[in-house]
C-alpha cells in the first residue's frame, strides 16, 4: 500500500461516495476504485459494507480508517520536517482530567500564533488510554501526572511542580493546615489519579483525622463546595490560581508536598519541535512552579 491509497481510502470514509472522494483527490472514480481494490487485496479484506447505498465502513474498515489517519499524519509530519515546509497539519493533544488543563488552552492559542498553519485537536481521557494512544500515533503528545507506568518508548517531560495547599472558605481564622483539616469538616477528593493518592498518604502519615462532610470525584467541584462555605479540602495550586482571594490557602505537608505534571511523547515524535514549543508555554503559564526542560 501506498500514502496515495490511504488518503484516497480516507476521502470515501469522509465524502460517503467513490465519486465525491474522486473530486476531492482529483481522481477519476474508476481510479478511485482501482486503488480501493489494490489495497483490500493488500490487506486481505473487505473494507466496505457494499450491501447498503450509500457503501459505509465495515468493522475492518473502521480499524483500517483509525490506521490510515494515523499513517498519513505521520507522512506529512516526515515530509515537512525534511523540506523544511512551515508546520502544518493536525496536531493531537491529550490531557487527564486534571485542574492543571486551565494551563492548556493558553499554551494551545500560544500554539497557534507560533504555528498558524496547525491544526490543533484536544483529547481528554483518563492516563492508561493516553498512554495507548501516543504509543500508537493516535496522539501526538498528552498532558499527565508523574506515572509510574510509562512505556520506555515515551518520554515524559514535567512542565510544572506546584505545591498543594489546605484551602478554607474566605474569613477563615488561619491556623496551621493540621488544625485546620482536623477542626472543620472535610470535602475529601476522591479519585483514583495519582493526586488523590498523594493527598490521603500525607494525611495518613501525618496522623491527621478529618471530619469527612463530602466525597468529590472532581478538583474543580471540591474547590467549588470550599469556595461556598461547606468545609476545608485540599488543592494544587494550578486549581486556585484563578479564584486568589475567594478562600484561606495554607501550604499542606511538613515539608510542603508537590506534585509534577508534565507531557508525554514518543522518543522519535516527528512533532517534537511542536511538543517543545508547548512545552515552553505551558512553563511559562505555570508561573514561580515551571519546570524547564
């Protein structure tokens, strides 16, 4: 199979007809056809369902469909990167559900200035599936915790280390953050992110015994029940840095307790001059906590 194939293969998926597709990648549509035919000989398989009309994908051809794009994009990263053509394309990103994704929608206008021929989606999922889909091309690069389970073909890249702080509805009298987490009802984070997991090691270890009023799966909905008055909680720094002044912030842990987030790419990512670049703002949004390459 060729790259002309799969852009034609991709075209039909897109366009719903040989003959549309024929237009869009200036073939005929006996061409179109006779290249569909090569490449479902090269892979051993129907591709389409030709039972209903308009001919959709079928479940080979849907695998096929998410293979190609991926081929494709990679193919035209190569080509820009050798000819030194201005950056151009789609460029994947994915992110955990974390509160540090605030820092990303800067950092991907500041992107987009940098690039203005780029094309630039988000994806948000949970750390295992961005894992996968980096390894496999399907991301270019995704935003996640400090992991201990990253495959050795990526590399992952903190961008920030920010401190976790014991947060109280505004007015609260400031003492320190064990007497604070022990005398006041306690929105407690529930997650299985890493973050979640720092959190209640440091509790535990610290002998503290809250006062348990809500369990939250979400930083930004625990914020919001401390913001308006239900209890105290913990929070990273990139979740409070928009509401300064609406709660009482005293720094968690003895010593202060961090956390690192940083983006994951492969180690041959043909994107890389993009990824660092990304990298770069979303270092400089994190403030005094970005952590340079």
């Amino acid at each position: 199979m060729d790259i002309r194939q799969l852009k034609t293969f991709i075209a039909i998926a897109e366009y719903g007809t040989f003959a549309k597709a024929a237009d869009a990648v200036g073939l005929t549509p006996s061409a179109v056809s006779q290249q569909i035919q090569a490449l479902e000989l090269e892979v051993r398989a129907e591709l389409f369902d030709r039972s209903t009309r308009p001919i959709t994908l079928n479940s080979q051809g849907l695998q096929m469909l998410e293979a190609a794009q991926g081929l494709v994009r990679s193919a035209d990263d190569i080509v820009d990167v050798i000819s030194g053509k201005s950056v151009s394309g789609t460029f994947t990103i994915g992110s955990v559900r974390s509160s540090a994704l605030s820092l990303l929608p800067k950092a991907i206008i500041a992107l987009k200035n940098d690039f203005p021929g780029l094309k630039i989606k988000l994806h948000v999922a949970n750390t295992d599936e961005l894992l996968n889909d980096v390894v496999t091309g399907r991301l270019d690069s995704a935003m996640v915790a400090e992991y201990s389970g990253v495959p050795s073909t990526l590399r992952w890249s903190p961008f920030i280390q920010e401190p976790l702080f014991v947060i109280a509805p505004k007015g609260t009298r400031i003492r320190p953050a064990a007497e604070m987490l022990t005398e006041l009802p306690y929105v407690k984070f529930i997650s299985r992110f890493r973050l979640a997991n720092i959190i209640e090691t440091e509790v535990a270890r610290s002998g503290i015994v809250t006062n348990v009023i809500a369990e939250i799966d979400t930083i930004t909905a625990v914020v919001a029940c401390v913001v308006n008055g239900l209890g105290v909680s913990i929070a990273p720094w990139s979740a409070l840095r928009e509401i300064a002044g609406e709660v009482v912030a005293v720094p968690f842990g003895d010593p202060p307790i961090f956390r690192q987030i940083g983006l994951i790419e492969r180690r041959a990512s043909p994107r890389a001059a993009v990824i660092d670049r990304l990298h770069q703002h979303l270092v400089s949004f994190s403030g005094e906590f970005g952590v340079a390459r």
